[in-house]
C-alpha cells in the first residue's frame, strides 16, 4: 500500500476518533444541567416561611389572673410576658405587676400568672407558696433566690434548675422539674402545688 494512502488513512481515523471525542464530550457538557430529575430539587419555601426559610414559629400560652380577658393567645415565637398580658386586655387595676417578670420570654404551653393585690388576693389555683406572698414560683422566671426558699430545695439544686433552664428554655410544664438532677419525684410531687412554669 502506497504511503500517501496510509498516512491518508490515518488521517481519517485521527479526525474520526477526534469528531467522536468531541460529539461525547459536547454531550456531557451540555447536558450536565439538564439530567436532574425534579424529585431531587429541593422543596420551595413554605408559605409564611421566615427569611431562613424555616417556618415562623408560634407559642400557646394561658393567660389567668388579673387581666381583662384571661385565656388562650397564639404569639409569636420569641415573645415576652408583657406581650402576652397585653394580648389579655391589659392588667386591670387590681394586679400587682411588681409579682411578674414582664421581660422573661415565653414558652409553649406556659401558663402566665398575674397576680391580684390585696390581702388573701394570692393566686389562681390552690396551695399557698413558700415565699410567703400566696403565689407559686415561677419556675420559667425565678431568681435563685426564689428557688432557695422552696422547701426542700437548697441553694444547689435551686442553681441546678437555674442551670436547666438556661440550657432548655423556659419550663413548659412542672413535671420537667423531674429532669433535673436532685429533684426526684416525692420532691417533684411536694413542690407541685407551689410552682407554676
């Protein structure tokens, strides 16, 4: 075979082999964009979603006591006891204020208590409290100090509940006292009547 022929030859298989080379490569690049199936694109944003992306979150809390319009309100996630009384009507003139922390956020679930002045006014609900004033403590917003006059309570485990609530959030329920450590269920059971969340 004459050589003009062969280096013909392969000349054409060279640029055969190239044209295949670039028809596959050109049909890889070109189409990596288009082979993703939509069940593996990620879901839209749910309606009334935040700015993450995430659902804005609401709590429930019972409103009781002094208010004008004592029961249930949605808020808003991140809301405070203020709002929450404030969603009620307002306090009314009978409520003493100086026994509720307006500032502590809320907690799903949370029953927020304002108390009435006077004497015998106390609190809703039964049992008298440790401090001496009527009301239960308030486990989402005590100070260590409330917590220390509880009987049974101490010092140390009244910063072992502070310590529980910083690391949970606000209590939602009496029973999560059980939860923390020192506070057992006779002890939960003896406290039950004298602390709200």
């Amino acid at each position: 075979m004459p050589e003009f022929l062969l280096q013909r030859r392969r000349l054409i298989v060279t640029v055969a082999g190239s044209l295949a080379l670039l028809l596959l490569l050109g049909r890889f690049v070109l189409g990596a964009g288009t082979t993703t199936s939509v069940a593996s694109l990620p879901p839209p944003p749910a309606q009334g979603a935040g700015v993450t992306g995430l659902p804005s979150a609401r709590v429930v809390v019972h409103v009781v006591g002094a208010v004008r319009r004592p029961g249930l309100y949605r808020l808003r996630q991140g809301s405070r006891i203020a709002d929450a009384v404030t969603r009620a009507g307002g306090a009314t003139s009978k409520a003493e204020l100086a026994g509720v922390n307006l500032a502590a956020p809320l907690a799903d679930g949370e029953q927020v208590v304002v108390p009435r002045r006077g004497p015998g006014a106390g609190s809703v609900g039964t049992g008298s409290a440790a401090n001496g004033s009527g009301r239960p403590v308030q486990l989402s917003t005590a100070t260590l100090e409330e917590l220390d006059e509880l009987p049974g309570v101490g010092p140390v485990t009244a910063q072992k509940i502070l310590d529980y609530r910083l690391e949970h959030g606000a209590f939602s329920s009496v029973d999560e006292l059980d939860a923390v450590p020192g506070v057992g269920p006779a002890r939960l059971e003896q406290l039950r009547e004298l602390v709200v969340p």
